[in-house]
C-alpha cells in the first residue's frame, strides 16, 4: 500500500467510527446498541453471501440455474420435513451432529476407509451410526 492508499483508509475508518459515536449518542441506550449492532453484523454477512451468490449465477447457463434452483429447493424441503419431525431442542442436537458430522468426515479421509463416507441427507443415519467407531471399521 502506499500512502495514499493508507491516508484513505484511515480517513475513512475515522468517518466510520464518528458515525458510530453519533449514532451511540442519538440513540442513548446502550444496550439496543449492541443489539442492532448485531444484528447489523448478521445482515451484512447475509448481503454478502448473497452478492457471492449472485456473482456466481451471473456465470452459469440458465439451464444450469434451473437444475440448482430445483436440487436447492428439494434440499431445503427435506430439511422442513426433517426439522418438522425433530423434537423441539434442535440447537443444541444441530451442534451435536455437526460434531459427529466432522467426525465421520475426518474417518471418511482415511485412506483404505475413504467409501465409507457420508453417503447423502436422505442415508445420513445410516454412516453416522459407524462414525464413532471409525477407528474399528
């Protein structure tokens, strides 16, 4: 960078946080401050998945986008009918199954046991079942 570029960047950074202050100031309650701040964190990091998203449409066919289009709506209803059938504490089992998800991934990357690995959403019980005992396999 030269030091244009940093004099740039350090302006604006500088902007940023008097924004930032002023708006503290109006808004006076620090606690929905860090609320909204937050939850402006998660709509940003959204925006930007989709802007990926959308730049890597603007590459495909229309018949590619309709393929994906229809494999991500499927996927998106059999985790409906899956979260529908689910008990109600899926945050906590959510983290548990992606730990054993990681785990059967990790045994998966084994040399001479690389097919038995995760064989897709709808068979997911099935090689999981194995998972925690990928050492024995």
């Amino acid at each position: 960078m030269n030091w244009g570029e940093i004099a740039k960047g350090l302006t604006s950074i500088g902007a940023l946080l008097l924004e930032v202050a002023a708006f503290t100031k109006l808004t006076g309650n620090a606690k929905h401050v860090i609320s909204t701040g937050l939850a402006l964190i998660e709509i940003a990091a959204a925006m930007k998945i989709f802007a990926s998203a959308m730049k890597a449409f603007g590459f495909m066919s229309w018949e590619e986008i309709g393929r994906g289009l229809t494999a991500i709506g499927v996927a998106l209803a059999e985790v409906t009918l899956a979260m529908n059938l689910m008990p109600k504490n899926m945050v906590g089992l959510g983290v548990g199954l992606i730990a054993v998800g990681r785990a059967g991934k990790m045994c998966a990357l084994r040399g001479e046991h690389a097919a038995h690995g995760h064989e897709g959403p709808a068979l997911s019980p099935l090689p999981q079942g194995g998972v925690l005992r990928c050492g024995e396999v």
